[in-house]
C-alpha cells in the first residue's frame, strides 16, 4: 500500500478519498483472496461511505453491496453488554452482582471463585481459564450441547491461572452472560437484542443469528483457503453460541449500532439506549491485555473493557473489536476523539486483509 501512504504523507495530508478506498480493497481482495467485503466509514454522525466489494459466493458470483449480510461473529459480543448496560440502567442488575443471584446453579471449578464471580467477570476474559476452554463444548458445529450443559460444565473446567489476575479470551461466559439477560428481563437473549437493541436502531435487515434472518437473499457464504484454492464452506448455526458470536447484519446497518455508540449511547433526536454513565463503563479498562509499543502507532496501553478492546494509536484513543467463525472475519474500530468509526466485514477468515483496510483508512485521518 506504498501509493497510499505516499498519497497521506507531506503536506498535501488529506483524509483517505472514495476512489482510494475502492483501489483499496479491491486490492486487498486479490492480496489476500478473499472474495468479498463490505466497508463503512462512519465520520461526525453520518455514514461517509458504505459500499460492497467482490462476491458473496464463489459458488454464485453474485455481489456484494452495502446491505449485504455478514455473520459479525465477536463483534456480537458488545451488543451482549450493551443488553446489559440496558438493564443496568433500569436497576434490574449491576455489573458487579454475583452471578449466582440470577443463575443459582452457576459453579466454576473453585467455590471461591463461584461465590465471587461477578456479571463484570462474565465480560472481562479474566476467569482464570485458558486460552479457548470449553470452546469444544461449541466448535466445531454438529454438536447437541445446551446453554443448561454449559453452565453444568464450567465447574469441570480447570483454571490455569488466579481468578482475576490475567487475561485469556472466553467465549463460554459470554453465553453465561446471555442467560443472565435472559433471566433478568424476562427475554431470551435474541429477542432482547433485536427488540430493545436493533429495532430502535433501525437495523432492520439484521438479526441475532442466522436462523432467526426474515430475509436471506442477500447473505454471503463463508469460504476458507484449502490447499491452495478458495473454497466455500457451511455456514455455523449453533445458536447456543449466539450471545458470544451470533448475529448477522451489514455495513449499512453497523453503522447505525457505531454512530450510536460513538454519540455515547444517543441514536436520532430522543433515542438514549443506555446512559452516558454506562457507556463509559464499557469504554473503561477492565483487565490488563499484554501490549507491545511498536511504530508507527505506539500504544502505550492495551485493555479489555466491557465487549472492547482498548488501546491508543499515535494519542488517539481506539476502541475496536475483531470477530472470527468459520469462513469469516470481521472488525469495528473507533476512535471516538476524531468521531470515527470504520467496519469492515469479510466472507475469508484472513485478518490481514480487514487490518490492511482499517488501518489504511485510520491512517489517513491519524497522519
């Protein structure tokens, strides 16, 4: 991306424009063979540019556009806490309830760490489990386990450090997490998500999982590289998962869920979805993530919020996610000083090619 980056640099320095955006990712399609992506940028509450590049199947060639669905996979999982934040806002939890209160069969592999176990631990990947535990419990698709079996089975889960003092990536607790929205409101967790959360959004071509899509004209196929050819493969429909990885929707509707988080939690003229306090406590450093200060962003820190990722670039503040499932990888990133926000959904699971495009496009506003 040399042309790029000469074409930010000096004193010409100017915002990344739409024709290079496109050279970008179609460039990036033939990099990294991926066969479809769609882009968003979103800038000062408004939706700059929002397109679809490539296919959404090789199987079909059809493209893609702006609309196109995309199983946003972790990216869900900050709709999870902002499902709870809801709830916390009209006093039916705390974030720092014991999870037993809502799930008195809830037990981890210690009884300490069952008594103590917070709704706040649920999100913040510090458990004391490792790296992925349990995951098999969910991947790869086929299996018959229930949200009820997972729970049971946690307290056979053997921690592999303290509870509390280092950071692994958990998947199970976000599911947890769900039956906690389920139980305090009353919803099952897709229900919540898509009432309380997509449709005052207007959303309205998402939803929380693929099996609960109205519509699925306009969705890709996932595909994985296989002996040195692209291949499309099935898609993952365990909706055990969902709370953690489930939901599908499209650039033009992310966008909405970005500029609302960006207007901390404000959506239109009267939508408040959950209060500034709250935001703010999902954008707060929760558990210590490890971090290496290398150019040319420099990020002094790095750090799991509430369903974020936090960190710095060059004295921007960014908070972001990546999401992963079979055949699909995606990324949110925002950097709330400069009022932006940039998604980019992918139907190949190569992280390179959505880091090539977000991080392009945020260099052009960092210099």
């Amino acid at each position: 991306f040399l042309s790029l980056t000469l074409a930010f640099s000096g004193s010409a320095f100017s915002q990344i424009t739409p024709a290079q955006i496109d050279d970008l990712v179609e460039r990036t399609l033939k990099t990294f063979d991926v066969p479809g992506i769609a882009v968003a940028i979103v800038k000062d509450g408004k939706v700059i540019h929002a397109k679809g590049y490539g296919v959404k199947s090789i199987l079909t060639n059809a493209p893609v556009d702006e609309n196109t669905l995309f199983g946003i996979a972790s990216n869900s999982k900050a709709f999870t806490t902002a499902a709870l934040a809801m709830l916390v806002d009209e006093g039916k939890l705390n974030w720092d309830d014991k999870v037993t209160q809502y799930i008195p069969e809830f037990k981890m592999y210690d009884d300490y760490v069952t008594k103590e176990f917070t709704i706040r631990d649920l999100l913040t990947h510090r458990s004391g489990l490792g790296l992925g535990a349990g995951d098999l419990m969910i991947w790869p698709d086929g299996n018959n386990f229930t949200t009820h079996d997972i729970i049971t089975n946690l307290q056979f889960l053997k921690p592999v450090s303290a509870f509390r003092t280092k950071y692994d990536y958990d998947n199970l607790l976000y599911i947890v997490a769900g039956e906690v929205i389920h139980r305090a409101s009353g919803l099952s967790w897709g229900d919540f998500i898509e009432n309380r959360i997509m449709k005052p959004l207007e959303m309205n071509q998402s939803a929380a999982a693929f099996l609960r899509l109205k519509d699925t004209s306009n969705v890709i196929m996932p595909h994985v590289p296989t002996d040195g050819k692209l291949k499309a493969i099935g898609r993952y429909k365990n909706n055990v998962f969902d709370p953690a990885a489930g939901i599908y929707s499209s650039v033009n509707d992310l966008s909405k869920w970005v500029i609302m988080q960006l207007q901390a939690g404000k959506y239109g003229a009267d939508k408040q979805m959950f209060s500034k306090k709250q935001h703010a406590e999902m954008w707060t450093a929760q558990t210590i993530m490890p971090n290496k200060t290398n150019a040319p962003y420099f990020s002094h820190f790095k750090s799991y919020g509430l369903g974020w990722q936090l960190t710095e670039v060059k004295g921007n503040f960014q908070v972001s996610h990546t999401g992963g499932l079979d055949g699909i990888v995606t990324q949110v990133t925002m950097l709330p000083e400069l009022n932006l926000g940039i998604i980019v959904l992918t139907n190949q699971q190569s992280g390179a090619a959505f880091n090539a495009i977000s991080n392009t496009i945020k260099d052009s506003y960092i210099n």
